[in-house]
C-alpha cells in the first residue's frame, strides 16, 4: 500500500483533524474506518475495505495470522508517517522496519508485551540523502508520540466493544460456518 492509500493523517495533514473530540459519545459519531471480514474457509479470512481492497488472513500454510496483521498495521502506520516527509527530500536505498512482540498468558488470556518498531533505513550518499536521515529520529518520535494512529490506539488501550447477530437461517450460504473456535491467535 502506498502513501496514496493511506487513509490515516500524516504529519503533513494532522493539524485539520475535526474528529478529535474525544468528550463525545461514541455511539453518536460515524466510524472513520470501517472493514468487513468474512471467512472463506476453516481459519482463512478475506477481509476488504470500503475502496474494495482485500487481504486474506488467518491460521494455516501462506497467511499471516491476526497477531502477525496487529504488528504489520503498528509498523505500516508509522512506516507511512516517516515515508511521507523523509522521501520529500529524497529516495530510500533501503526501507526496512522490524515489529515485534512477546505473546504472554495472564490469568487464562493471552496479549501481546514487549512491542518494537525497528527501523533500518539507507539513503543516498548525498546532501539530500543526508537531510533525510538527519530527519528520521524525530520523525519516528512524531509518528509515536502524535501521528501513527494504530499505535497510539494500541499504547493507549482503547476498549472494544464486541456484539453478535446470529440466526440459524437454512438458507445461510453453505460457506458460512456456525462454529468457532475458542483458540485464536
């Protein structure tokens, strides 16, 4: 996904934020975001955005799994952030960041501890390439401290609200199963 795609503010944009009240009721304002998942098999899931773009995700051989997204979302929001300005002044020679995490049981339930962003970025020899990476501490600390929205929302542990509708309609799709597994990733 390039910058383009990137429907998060960056640090260009962040200052003409009109859904900031944070005093208001939830329920009374529309969803910025939005997605939409639906399964496609056991464990595999497609999931597609407002645009149409779509991703499969879930357990098994050639799928990232849930956890594996939640890293790469962290990652990819604070890798737009520092792309968006750094490549203003130039273009990457390499662009690499590393997101980890540590899966840790408490009391029966499993979260993630210890989360990293690794950034292992390379500029052209030039005076260009040198602005650039004079520029990308603090851009990372902006995308931390102000922009990355998902890991703000992380860090800041916003509660999720969870609801079910659930029918036993016979003329469900024959694609569509009624049981879940309590294990996820």
């Amino acid at each position: 996904m390039d910058a383009s795609q990137h429907s998060d503010q960056t640090p260009a944009d962040s200052s003409t934020d009109s859904t900031a009240d944070s005093t208001a009721d939830f329920t009374a304002q529309a969803p910025t975001h939005q997605v939409e998942l639906r399964r496609v098999g056991t464990n595999h899931y497609r999931v597609r955005n407002a645009a149409g773009v779509e991703l499969d995700f879930g357990r098994g051989e050639g799928l990232l799994s849930p956890v594996e997204l939640l890293l790469a979302a962290v990652a990819g929001c604070s890798s737009i952030d520092v792309d968006t300005v750094a490549s203003r002044r130039t273009e990457f020679s390499d662009f690499r960041v590393t997101a980890e995490g540590r899966k840790v049981e408490e009391n029966g339930a499993s979260r993630l501890a210890d989360l990293r962003l690794r950034f292992g970025l390379s500029f052209p020899d030039d005076e260009a390439g040198r602005q650039a990476a004079g520029m990308v501490d603090r851009l990372v600390q902006l995308s931390h401290d102000k922009h990355c929205t998902v890991s703000r929302t992380v860090e800041h542990g916003e509660p999720i609200e969870f609801s079910t509708d659930v029918s036993t309609d016979v003329s469900t799709d024959a694609s569509t199963d009624t049981q879940a597994e309590a294990t996820t990733d």
